[in-house]
C-alpha cells in the first residue's frame, strides 16, 4: 500500500470516527431516536466502503 493510499484510509477513517463521536454523543444526550439509528447505519456503510475501497490494490 503507497503512502497516498495510507494517507487517504487515515484521514477517512478519522472523518468516520469524529462523525462517530458525534453521534454517540448525541445519542447519550438525547437517547435513541430514529435519526440517531439511521446516522449509526449510514456511519457504518461509510466506513465499510471506505475501508474495503482502500484495502484493495489498484488494478494495473
């Protein structure tokens, strides 16, 4: 994996994780609501997209 592709999955993933926080935090603030659920399941999509786009070497 070149430094550009570490440099990117680093960065992708810091974004997932502070959107994460976020929405923990609001979760423990507010409690569970719909809204909150559905950013859990969008985080997660995000986050197995970005990590599985990333793995995979470039086809050359």
């Amino acid at each position: 994996m070149s430094n550009e592709h570490r440099t990117v999955l680093g960065l992708a993933l810091a974004f997932t994780l502070l959107l994460g926080v976020f929405t923990i935090a609001d979760l423990v603030d507010t409690g569970p609501t719909p809204l909150s659920l559905v950013s859990l399941i969008v985080l997660a999509m995000f986050a197995f997209g970005i990590i599985g786009a990333l793995r995979q070497p470039p086809d050359r």
